[in-house]
C-alpha cells in the first residue's frame, strides 16, 4: 500500500503531470499521438501474427505495444494502445477494420430506430481495456504518467453514421440538421457509455484523460454550440477531476474558445493555428498541447530542429504547455527522427 502512494507521488510530480495542471517545471514534457504505431517496426512485427482488433483484445500485446514506444522514444507519456471505436462494438453497431479502408461500421445509425436499438454498454464488455492499463501501469517506469482515452461524442457519432470514415461529413451533419431531437439521444447514449469507461480507466491506473475530437472542425461555432457542446461539458464534468483532461480536435481553430467552455485542463492544437495567438485567446486559463505538423517529420534533422524551437518560443516557457503534434504520427514517418524530436524538445526547453 505504501508503495502505491510512493509510486503515484512521483507520478503526480513529472513534468507531465505539473503541466496537465498548469504548474512549472524543469524542461517542457513531450508525447506523440500515434506514437505506437505502424511507423515503427517493433509494432508491425506483432501485426504481423494478429489482427488490429485482436491486439486491442490482448492486454500483454497492448501492455507491450505501448512500453516499447515510449522505451524507445524517451517521450514523457505514454498512451494506452487502444482505440476510440472500440466503444461502438458493445453498442451492436459491428465494428471491423480493414487494410484498405480502415474501420467499418456493420449496422450505421441513419433513422431514429437504429438509436433505440443501440444497446447500453456494459463496461464489463471493455474490460480488456482495463486489464491492458493495469498491466501497463506495472510495466512502466514509475516516472511515465499513462493517458487513457475515449472519442468524443461527435466523432463517435460520426463513424456510427456515416458507417466508416468520410471525408465531409455529410450524412452525419444531414442528420444532426433534419433530426436533431434523435442526434441530442445518439451523443446522450455515447455520453452515458462513455463515463464508466473513462472512469474505469482511471481507476485501472491511467493519470490523465484525453478526449479525441478529432473531426468537430467540419462543424462552424454555432453548431457547435447547438449540437456538441452541451455534451462534452457533461461527459467532462461526469469526471468530476478525477484526473486532468486534454480535450483535442483536429482543425478546430474556430472552435477553440466553444471547446475550452465544454471542459478540459488542456487544449490541444493543431498546426494550423499559431500556438502564441490561440494560447492568448484562451487567455492562459489552460494548459496548451501541440501543435508541429507531423509531416515535418518527414523531413530533415535542421527542419525538424528549428520547428520545434519555434514552436517552443511561441510557449515561451509558460506553464501548462505540453508538447506534441498536431496530429498523429504518420506511418512513413522515421523513427530516428521522432527520436530526434524528443531529444530536440528535451534539450532545448531545460529551464
Ligand atoms: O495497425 C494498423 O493498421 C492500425 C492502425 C491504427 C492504430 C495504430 C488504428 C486504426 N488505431 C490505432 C491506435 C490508436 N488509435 C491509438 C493508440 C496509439 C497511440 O496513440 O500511440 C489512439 C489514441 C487512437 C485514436 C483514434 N482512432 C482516433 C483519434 C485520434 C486521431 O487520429 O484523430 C481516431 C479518429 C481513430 C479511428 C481509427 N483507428 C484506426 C484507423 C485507421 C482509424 C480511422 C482514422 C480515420 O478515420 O481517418
């Protein structure tokens, strides 16, 4: 027992967790999203013998997957090996991911029936979830702080309707428009799911909480406002503070004040926004993560440095700034240069 309370003290005081809080530290903390992923070879040889749900499934291989990234990145997170659609599978919606499309969706939402018949998620039914961050607590080193995550309601939402991927969104917003009372019980019934399952993360053993927006930038302010905001608020306040919440939408650059009302310690950014301006407008009252365009990484060591040193510059040595792309780290990207990264942040940022 003693231990345990040792243990989550030198969690609790990492530079990670001191930023997720707005407090200083000696340098400025650095994850990757995507940072376990088809980029770099150890994770394609265990994809090698099973499948991507099958690996989600399998708490040691999750546990694995996502120590090994950060052991061979020296990042100062890490982020249990998941993923956002997992939730849509106890709902009975069908959940399957393909080599050529990415993710597809058996049984999507398109009329007011198809919301009734979504079954209520029982967390039992994600367990291996839970299993997968206990394990990976343990394995980690005591300094690693562990993010658990969920997708937010809208993009959840998103992928029940529109079946898969989509490009513009339209039949979900065609939906959201025409039916707005069945839209409010969609987000309502991902909502409901959705609090157990971050509240069981946390109590597995993850510190920090981020909620993945990832497509709410197809959305103006106002609609946000009508048809989101109200929910994540919720989803954010069922949490209670139980742990910090990064709350990240991907081109969201005008919905950053609608996204810093519905909740979050942190507000992630991409790099389309200018990290000085949009921390300004947020007028300092959270913390910020972000924001270098991952396909920098494709590039070369002196791009890479002076990018992020400028990007480190915008922060200017503020409290509350994590470092991180804007978005995930992209298959073709080498891994000695996100290792360059790391080191790049760490050096450059040493108060
Ligand atoms: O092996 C493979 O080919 C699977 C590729 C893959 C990986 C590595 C998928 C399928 N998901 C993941 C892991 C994953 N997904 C993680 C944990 C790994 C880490 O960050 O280190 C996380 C946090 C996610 C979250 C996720 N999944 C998001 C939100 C983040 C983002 O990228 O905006 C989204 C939108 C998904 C859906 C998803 N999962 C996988 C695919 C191909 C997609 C579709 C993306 C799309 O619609 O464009």
């Amino acid at each position: 027992m003693t231990t345990r309370i040792v243990d989550q003290t030198d969690l609790l005081n990492t530079p990670f967790m001191r930023a997720c809080r707005g407090e200083d530290s000696h340098s400025t903390p650095i994850w990757l999203m995507r940072q376990a992923g088809r980029y770099m070879a150890e994770y394609r040889n265990v994809r090698e013998k099973v499948g991507f749900l099958e690996l989600c499934k399998t708490p040691d291989l999750a546990c694995e997957v996502t120590v090994t990234a950060v052991e061979k990145l020296g990042v100062d997170a890490a982020i249990i090996f998941a993923d956002i659609l997992l939730i849509l599978e106890p709902m009975g919606a069908g959940l399957q991911f393909t080599a050529k499309d990415g993710p597809l969706i058996n049984k999507p939402v398109r009329v007011a029936e198809d919301v009734t018949a979504l079954k209520k998620v029982d967390p039992e039914s994600l367990s291996f979830v839970f299993e997968a961050i206990k394990k990976t607590r343990q394995a980690l080193r005591k300094d690693i702080p562990l993010i658990g995550f969920c997708g937010a309601p809208f993009t959840l939402a998103s992928y029940l309707i529109e079946g898969g991927s989509s490009k513009h969104f339209a039949k979900t917003k065609k939906f959201m428009y025409d039916s707005p009372k069945t839209w409010h019980a969609l987000l309502d019934h991902i909502v409901e799911a959705s609090i157990p399952y971050l509240l069981g993360q946390v109590e597995a053993g993850a510190q920090v909480i981020q909620i993945f927006d990832s497509w709410v930038g197809c959305l103006g302010p106002d609609d946000y406002d009508a048809y989101v905001k109200e929910h994540v608020a919720k989803l954010i306040r069922a949490l209670g503070g139980i742990a910090p919440v990064i709350h990240f939408g991907l081109a969201s650059n005008s919905l950053l004040l609608q996204m810093q009302a519905a909740g979050g310690d942190v507000i992630g950014l991409d790099w389309r926004v200018d990290l000085a301006e949009s921390w300004s407008k947020l007028e300092y009252r959270c913390g910020v993560q972000g924001n270098l365009d991952p396909t920098v990484l494709l590039s070369n060591r002196s791009e890479i440095e002076k990018q992020a040193r400028k990007i480190l510059a915008k922060a200017a040595n503020r409290q509350g700034h994590i470092f991180n792309l804007g978005h995930g780290v992209l298959p073709e990207t080498p891994v000695d240069n996100v290792r360059f990264l790391v080191d790049c942040v760490k050096r450059l940022s040493v108060r």
